[in-house]
C-alpha cells in the first residue's frame, strides 16, 4: 500500500487547512409561543484548532458562556457553550452577528431575519438565514487551475491504493508544484489588492504612474518566483506555510521603494488584515456548521431536515461555505384558539346580519306586490 510522502503532505495543507481536527458548531434556535428567543450555541472540537479560531468564538458579554473540556475516546474534546434569551425577534440578527466590527470582512458574514405575522386565525413564523461565503476563489484564485486534474486521484484512498508507489509519488510532486504555482499567482494579487487598498486611504497614490507600478510589481513577482524556487517541499518545516512572516519585509519593500517610508505602517496593516482573511478562510474550511431551528405550530414549508421532534435542521460544511452561500428557510402556522373563536364569532355576526338583511328586503318586496293588487 503506497504511503503519503511528505509533498502530498505539504500540498495538502496549503489546500485543505491544517491536519487537525476540525470544529462542530451548532446554533439552536428557539422561538416561542409567547414571544421571545432563546439561543444556544455548542461548539466542540480539538483545543488547538479554537486557538487558532478564538476570534470566530462569541465574546460579547451578552452571551452567558461556559467553557470545559472532556476526555473521549483517549482525546481531550473542548468545548463553548454561549446562552442567550431575546425578547425581541428582530433583534437577533444583531446578535448572532456578534463579530461585527471594523474588520468584519475577517468573519463568516451572516443575515437572519425572523418574524411573526399575525393572521385572522393564527399566527405565521418565517425564518431566513443566510450564511455569505468567503468567496474564496473568486478572491484567491482555484487552485485545480494549478494543479493538474489528475491528481484529484489523490483525494480518492482506493484509487490511491491501486497505484504503484512511482505513480503516487509523481502525482504529488505534480500536485505540490501547482499549489506553490497557485500561491504566486494569490501573493501576486495581493500586491494589486494592498495598492488598491491603500489608495483608497491616501488618493495622493493614484498619481503614481503606471510605469512605476508596473515596475515594482515585476520585481515583486521575481521575489515571490526566487523564494518559491528556493522551498524545500521535502523538509517537515515547510508544513508550517508561514510563508507571509518571510515574504513580508519584501513585499513592503517593494512599496516603500515607491512612496517612501512614511506609507510603511498603512502597507503592512492592510497585507496583514488580508493575510489574517485568507488564514480565517481556511480554519473553517474544515469545520462543520449546523442550524437547528424550532418554531411554533405546523411547519408549512422549509428547505431543511424535519426531526422526530419537529425541529428543523441544516448542516453545512466549511469547505462549502468557501464558495457557495449557505440558505436556510422555513415557515409554520401555529393556530390561536382566541384568534379561531373571535374568527368564527365574526363571522356567525355577519352571516346573521346578512340573512337578516335579506329577510327584510325579501319582506319589502312581498308588501309590495300586496299593495299594487289592492290598487
């Protein structure tokens, strides 16, 4: 049976994340019959993949949250578990976008609307909720526009298994090769994305010309092509793919060789924010999203998984919500046995005042004819 080596290794994690263990998120969401929300949110997973995600996890202090850890299957399993109570339902979008701030590109962005829409003979809950994706590709570029399409071979263990140890190991150098082909095409465009960036704070930029800029980006290119040229992808260190700690003094060096020094500070705070976006990007690319939702009354329509205990379901998958917006819907009737009465009360008051009415014109008429026939 054919090993991994270590190129598979490496070209795998700059791909799929990190090796670790990913983490279960799940948001219980109920609504009640006399108003309000309660929400719990668990997550559970390997304590090192939350050290990475701290600022994914709910920290308002709205939130009571308990944190612990427990011993499973010869694993140390950690868990969060944040419980809040609404009173308003139009207040919990606010809330379950608890990471809203001036970065808030860094964060999985998110829209839920809840509402209660009162009928004549009852009550109808909607719930929408949208999990914006990362739009990972459009941003960074795909990567199987790098990587030859056969090696998504190695994504598959059985035909993996079928190879030859020759075979394999051609197909992850082959696979290596177009990720690190990949990621200079990605630090390329951030050069274009910082500059961008940047000149929206300082227009003073925009008259740089473009002959300068196309300088700067060409040698900036050359760095990026020497330094991937020079990557051992044999070596274990590799597997750490920190590789904007190094490139960084010469990205910024590249710029400052335009503007000068003072433009340094506002350079590297943009390349790092987006650095930190594309390290959120693929810390949850593993992860696994779940939305429990419980509304009142008989579900009438939804797009999700209806539980044994008339809860309504959806999972979806990090890697998924790279590229692809998550959608959930969902609507019940609950019937009010005082909206129904007072209903049917109303409408025993009109068909009586109705037939009433006919009554009396139907006597009118009668008088009438009564009256010619003696004339």
């Amino acid at each position: 049976m054919p090993t991994k080596h270590p190129v598979f290794v490496c070209g795998l994690i700059m791909l799929l994340s990190s090796i670790s263990g990913c983490i279960e998120h799940t948001f219980n969401i109920s609504v009640l019959p006399e108003g309000g929300v309660d929400i719990v949110y668990h997550a559970e997973g390997d304590i090192m993949d939350f050290n990475d995600e701290g600022q994914l996890m709910p920290d308002s202090t709205v939130w009571n949250l308990r944190i612990w850890d427990e011993k499973r299957d010869d694993k140390e399993v950690h868990h969060v578990e944040a419980v809040l109570h609404l009173d308003n339902l139009s207040d919990m979008d606010t809330i379950l976008n608890w990471q809203q701030n001036p970065d808030d590109t860094l964060h999985l962005r998110n829209n839920f609307t809840l509402k209660r829409i009162h009928r004549l003979f009852g009550v109808t809950y909607q719930f929408t909720g949208i999990l914006y994706s990362r739009r990972f590709n459009a941003t960074y570029g795909d990567v199987w526009n790098y990587v030859p399409s056969e090696c998504r071979l190695l994504e598959d263990q059985e035909k993996m298994d079928a190879l030859s140890s020759m075979e394999v190991e051609i197909l992850e150098e082959k696979f290596a090769l177009g990720v690190i082909q990949w990621n200079i095409a990605r630090f390329t465009n951030r050069f274009d994305r910082v500059w961008k960036l940047a000149s929206a704070h300082r227009p003073n930029l925009t008259d740089t010309s473009a002959a300068i800029l196309s300088i700067a980006r060409a040698g900036w290119v050359d760095d990026l092509h020497q330094y991937m040229n020079n990557l051992d992808i044999e070596r274990a260190a590799t597997l750490n793919l920190n590789w904007w700690t190094d490139l960084r003094p010469v990205f910024l060096g590249r710029l400052i060789d335009i503007t000068g020094p003072n433009s340094a500070d506002l350079f590297g705070r943009i390349g790092d924010a987006i650095e930190r976006e594309y390290q959120i990007s693929k810390d949850v690319e593993d992860d696994i999203y779940r939305f429990i939702v419980d509304l009142p009354g008989r579900k009438s329509s939804h797009n999700g998984e209806v539980h044994d205990n008339g809860k309504i379901a959806w999972e979806f998958s990090g890697k998924g919500l790279l590229n692809e917006d998550g959608i959930m819907t969902a609507k019940s009737f609950e019937i009010s046995i005082m909206r129904t009465v007072m209903a049917a009360l109303l409408v025993v008051i009109i068909f009586s005042l109705v037939r009433r009415l006919i009554r009396r014109r139907g006597s009118g008429f009668i008088s009438g004819e009564q009256v010619s026939s003696w004339d």
